[in-house]
C-alpha cells in the first residue's frame, strides 16, 4: 500500500513539472509574439529610426566580434 502511495505521488511531480515546462514554453511564445509586434509596429512607425536601430545593433556586433579577435590574438602572442 505504502509502495503504491509514493508511485502516485512521483507521477504527480512528474506531470506538475511537465506541466511547467508546457506553461514556461507557452509564456515564450507570448514573448516573442509580443516583441514581433512591437518590431512591426516600429517599422511601420518610424522606418528612418529602425534602421538607425539596426545599424547600433549590427555597429554592437560588430565591436564585439572585434573585441573577441583581439582578445584571442593577445591570447595565443
């Protein structure tokens, strides 16, 4: 009986975790519809400061990818 009584309860840790990570990758995806939305809109709005946003991000990339070859060059002198 006692043996039978643990089982159930691992089953329903199990499914509450399960349950979790359904509810985790649902909150994602209302993330990333809500962020979609807000990139559209921003286009739409404003096409001139969207690309000025995309040429900061596209500049950050860039300095940091710099940065990293610099780090690895003085890394192997």
């Amino acid at each position: 009986m006692r043996a039978d009584r643990i089982a159930r309860l691992h089953r329903g840790s199990k499914q509450g975790i399960e349950g979790e990570a359904g509810a985790v990758a649902q909150a994602r995806k209302i993330a990333l519809y809500v962020v979609f939305v807000f990139v559209a809109y921003t286009i739409i709005t404003s096409p001139e400061r969207a690309a000025d946003l995309v040429q900061v991000g596209f500049e950050g990339v860039s300095s940091a990818a710099q940065g990293v070859g610099d780090f690895m060059s003085e890394l192997v002198k």
